[in-house]
C-alpha cells in the first residue's frame, strides 16, 4: 500500500512557481491509501495505451478511514520533480484510474505551508494543458 495525497492536496503557488499543499490541508482528509495489485507498481500512460495493455496495474483508493472510493486501472499521467526544504529533490507521481486524478504519489513526505518549486517536468505540455489536474507551472529558473 501505498500512502499518497489526494488528487486535490496540491495548490499551485500564487506566482506559479511551486506547489503548496492546500491552505486548508488536513492529513485526515487530504490523504489516500493506493493499494496497487501488479508487483510491478504504476505504469506510465501514453497515447498508444498502457506499457503493457495485457495487463494493466489495478489499483483500489481508501480514504484514511478505509472507505473505497476508486478502484480501476492505474497509471502515472505526469511525473515532476520538486525542491524540498533541505534542497533535496523530490519525485512527485500524478496518479489516474481510467483518466480520474486519484492521488498524488510524492517521494517524500510533504510539509504544509512549504512551497515546492518545481524543477523539471516528464512532459511539460501535458502539465500545462491538463484539465484534469490544477494548473501546472514552469520549472524554476
């Protein structure tokens, strides 16, 4: 199992060059429990489909209480790498189940009113362009 933030947890900055976890972030609400069934783990989504289309991972999401709330096929829809507060970087996983954001995987724990500058993108343009997931921002100069 895995311990992530909910698709909604963060909030991009107000000069768009970082995330925050939300102003009003409460562990209680804004966390999710990903259980992935596929050793494997995540894959990654592309436009041909998945890595591997024959057998695509399965995951189930648990609110911290427990309760199903998403289960489907699951994939990686962008990667991107943060600064964290010791300058050490951080992966950052955006999850989907059948194209819903469910989860936000990060390498390390968040912590609430930090701001997460980001530093690269695995596709940029499809940060920017989602509609599914908040706005995207530009990587840190």
């Amino acid at each position: 199992m895995t311990l992530a933030y909910c698709a909604r947890a963060l909030s991009p900055e107000a000069e768009r060059i970082g995330y925050a976890l939300r102003p009003d972030y409460d562990p209680g609400l804004h966390r999710v429990d990903i259980e992935c069934c596929q050793a494997m783990g995540w894959s990654t989504h592309s436009d041909a489909g998945w890595n591997d289309p024959a057998d695509p991972p399965i995951a189930h999401v648990r609110n911290m209480y427990g309760v199903p709330i998403h289960a489907g096929h699951a994939y990686v829809a962008d990667r991107f790498n943060v600064t964290g507060p010791d300058s050490a970087m951080i992966r950052i996983d955006l999850l989907e189940i059948d194209h819903d954001p469910v989860g936000i995987v990060s390498g390390a724990p968040l912590e609430p009113g930090f701001v997460y500058r980001v530093a690269n993108c695995a596709n940029p343009y499809r940060t920017q362009k989602s509609q599914r997931w908040q706005p995207a921002l530009v990587p840190a100069q």
